[in-house]
C-alpha cells in the first residue's frame, strides 16, 4: 500500500487506481466471520403444518436447510432466506441482532402451513426496481410475489412443473419472470398481466437455470439438462438465436475475422453433462457456466467462443439444484481481473475469471459445519453442510453463503484487528497447553515422591533379612 500511496502524491496513478488497489487487497483478504449466526426464534404450532423446533434448533436461521439466499441492491441491507422446509425468513443486516449481540434474529418470516408453500423454496429474488417485492419459487410448482414488509403473498402462478430457478432481469422496462422448470422449455410469467405469456422452445431436457442479459434487456441465457446453453430474443416469433459450442474456441468471427472455419450456432453443447449454472459478467461481454461434467466455461458473448479458461481439477458438482458461481463487483479489481467464487460442496474456490488461477480456498471452521441435531418433524439434519448458495452485499466487501445444515455463512474481510485477535487466541491457547503439560510433570513427580515416602524399605536376601 505504499508503494500505491507514493505513486499517487506523485500524481502517477489516479485515485482509482489506488481504490482499486484497497478493495482488491480486502477482497482477497475474505475469510468466515464468527462475530454473529443467524438464530430463527421457536415456532409454536398454529393447527396447520406449522413445527416447532426441538431443542438446540434455535441455533439455525432454518430448521431444515437453507437452499437460497439473497440481498436487496440498493440498500444492501435486507437479506432474504428460503429453507427446504418451505419457509421465508428476512434479515436486517444492520439492525436485527438479538439482546446478547452474538445472533440476528428475523424481522420477519413465513413459515410452514398448509397455505404456504408444501415443498423447499428454490430461488429468491427482490423486485428489479424496489425491494419492498420480491419473488420465490418452490419444488411445489408455483411462483409467488410477496411483499418484504408484510409478507404476504400478493400473487402466486401454477407452472405444473418443479421450479428450479427463476430471474427477472436487472434493467428491462418489461416484467417477465424467466423460470427454468422440469419443462423442457423456458417458461416466461408476465407480472403485469399476471399470466404465463409464453415459452422458449429448444432444450430437449429439462431447464435448470436461467439468466437475463445484464445489458440487452430482451436477450435471455439457460442452461438445460441436455448439456445445452441457448441465448434467446423474446422479441423474435423463434425465439432462439444461437447455442454455444465447447469445441468451438473461434466463435462466428472464424480464424480470419470474416467467418472462416466458424461452426453453426444452432447446434453443439456447452458441456458433456447437466447444465445447472449461469451467469453474466457486469458489463455483459462474458458468460460463465457450469455443469455435472465437474467444468467451469467461460464464454465471450459476442462471438459465442469458449475463452478455453481452465480452473483445475478441484471443481465438484453433482446436484440438480443450481450451482451458480459468484461474481465480485468488477469496481473492486482491476481490469481483467475478475474474482469468481465457487460454491465447491463444504468450501467455497476463489478463483481469477478468465486466468483461473486459484486464489485461495475458503472453509468454515469444522465445529461450526458439523451437528447432529435432529427436528422430530423433519427428521435428522443434513450433517454434510453443503453449500446451496452464494449472495454478495452491495455496497460492501462482503458475501453470504446458505448451508443445506441450516445455517448462514458471512464472509468478511480480516482485518489487521482480526489477526491481533487470532494471535492472543492462539498464544492463550498456547501458554494453557504449556501450563498444562506442566501441572501434568507436577504431579507425576509428586505422585512418585508419595509412593517412595510411603513405602518401607528393607534390606536383606531370602535366607535372613538385615536391620
């Protein structure tokens, strides 16, 4: 940072260059922050389905799993938490900590019943234009819109299929909610109107992820079963315009710029197996995908190349649910540099996007991931603690994880107070190890010099004995 800082009074670099320089050293500086955990209160039954937790539950933000995460954009402030047990739950990040500081606690929550979802929230996500909406979907087939402060279900829709992920995009005028279902085509759900408009037909398995383009509000991008990914126009009567090939390193532009030795866009695969992962860069220019072939793609869109970027042999995918990687806000790196994160089974691979060099491999701490409590209604926990999702917080150096044991993780900068911290801990730990080895040796020698105390001596052979 000096360096950085010397340069600038020299008028060298620009301030932005220095601030990037600062966020990318706390970027890479992410590590599990244990300050607080997320506490849902005990339910009581209400005559419906409705559970109540058994002992020990209150400790986790859902009694059986946490299967999607996400924060408003414009605060940064409210998170939102769907559970496999079917249950919503909001979270004031800045002012929602219990009596004793040590746990947030929901401001609000849906809970199960019989009115309410019947089956595991899917996705989540708040209206594009004002978090005081935001939609859920459920392995129960439907699609519903609550409002974040009553949370109430405003509208809910019946699309006859499991519903994996939905998205709606980030800066269109129109409000199509793009579902990815067990159906082999796109769904689309128009919410001005309140009804299915129409579907994208061209998968042949079903959809497991979808993503809006974040700078052409009418392309659209999913990822099917059949080890596909298609861009499609929803201005267009077909639909489709093109597919993405794994072979294909040229993209339409061909060797010669002209087209030569291109390959057709209307066929090929994105990876040899399920497709359950995607999503866009900031400025819209690359596309990352990932699937059950255990590979991470990344993908120029404006020629549809595979940029070829390889990030070793660690990666792990195996679910249906979606497995989407993490972004950071590209303000925070360089040009070039972009900081992805995996969510890799129990550990999240932080990786440079279009070098994939691996940066460093985040873990919580093993007694925080493992428990064996168990809910009388729900049976026992999951104890693998699998990461279903990823969440950046706007506006700050910071993102959250959902765990399939129940929990939610926040990943925070450490900083220089965190390893003064580490450092006493460690030394106590050190000086009690120490003192207890110590009392130990202590008394050993003070057990032996009683039994020598003790004892009577006498001299002498079997035949006679001397005194």
């Amino acid at each position: 940072m000096n360096a950085y800082l010397l340069v600038r009074s020299f008028g060298i670099d620009s301030p932005v260059a220095y601030e990037r320089a600062q966020c990318t050293r706390l970027l890479h500086a992410l590590h599990p922050s244990n300050v607080v955990f997320y506490a849902q209160a005990p339910q009581t039954s209400d005559g419906n389905e409705a559970y109540s937790y058994a002992a020990g539950e209150s400790e986790y933000a859902h009694a059986a799993g946490v299967n999607a995460v996400t924060i408003d954009k414009f605060e940064g402030r409210y998170l939102l938490s769907g559970g496999a047990d079917s249950s919503i739950a909001i979270w004031d990040l800045e002012n929602s900590l219990d009596e004793t500081d040590s746990a947030y606690v929901p401001i609000g929550s849906v809970n199960r019943t019989s009115n309410e979802y019947k089956f595991g929230i899917t996705q989540l996500c708040f209206y594009p234009f004002d978090s005081l909406a935001f939609l859920s979907s459920s392995y129960d087939h439907t699609v519903k819109i609550y409002s974040s402060e009553t949370l109430k279900p405003s509208a809910s829709f019946d699309l006859d299929s499991v519903v994996y992920t939905i998205a709606l995009s980030p800066i269109a005028s129109h409000l199509l909610v793009a579902c990815a279902t067990q159906h082999p085509a796109v769904r689309l759900v128009d919410l001005r109107s309140g009804a299915s408009t129409h579907s994208l037909a061209g998968h042949t398995g079903a959809v497991l992820s979808v993503a809006w383009s974040p700078v052409h509000e009418h392309i659209l991008a999913s990822g099917s079963a059949d080890g596909t990914v298609r861009f499609w126009d929803i201005r267009r009567s077909v639909g489709e315009i093109g597919a993405l090939d794994m072979e294909d390193s040229v993209g339409i532009l061909g060797h010669d710029g002209f087209g030569g030795g291109a390959r057709h866009r209307d066929h090929g695969k994105a990876h040899s197996a399920i497709v359950n992962g995607i999503t866009w860069t900031e400025d819209g220019q690359h596309l990352v995908t990932t699937g059950h072939d255990e590979r991470i793609r990344v993908w120029d869109t404006w020629t549809g190349a595979n940029t070829l970027a390889s990030f070793g042999p660690l990666i792990r995918n195996s679910h249906l649910s979606s497995v989407t990687p993490l972004l950071a806000p590209s303000n925070l790196v360089s040009s070039t540099k972009d900081v992805m994160f995996y969510p890799n089974e129990s550990d999240i691979l932080m990786y440079e996007l279009f070098e994939g060099t691996l940066i460093k491999k985040l873990k919580r701490p093993a007694h925080q991931s493992n428990s064996s409590s168990t809910n009388p209604a729900l049976g026992q926990r999951n104890s693998r603690n699998r990461i279903t999702g990823l969440t950046w917080r706007h506006n700050h150096i910071e993102f959250y994880s959902a765990h399939s044991d129940g929990s939610i993780g926040t990943w925070k900068p450490r900083t220089s107070e965190d390893a003064r911290a580490d450092e006493e801990e460690q030394e106590n730990k050190d000086n009690a190890d120490i003192e207890g080895e110590q009392s130990t040796k202590r008394k050993a020698l003070e057990d032996i010099y009683q039994n020598l105390t003790k004892r009577q001596v006498t001299f002498g052979s079997s035949h006679e004995s001397y005194r």
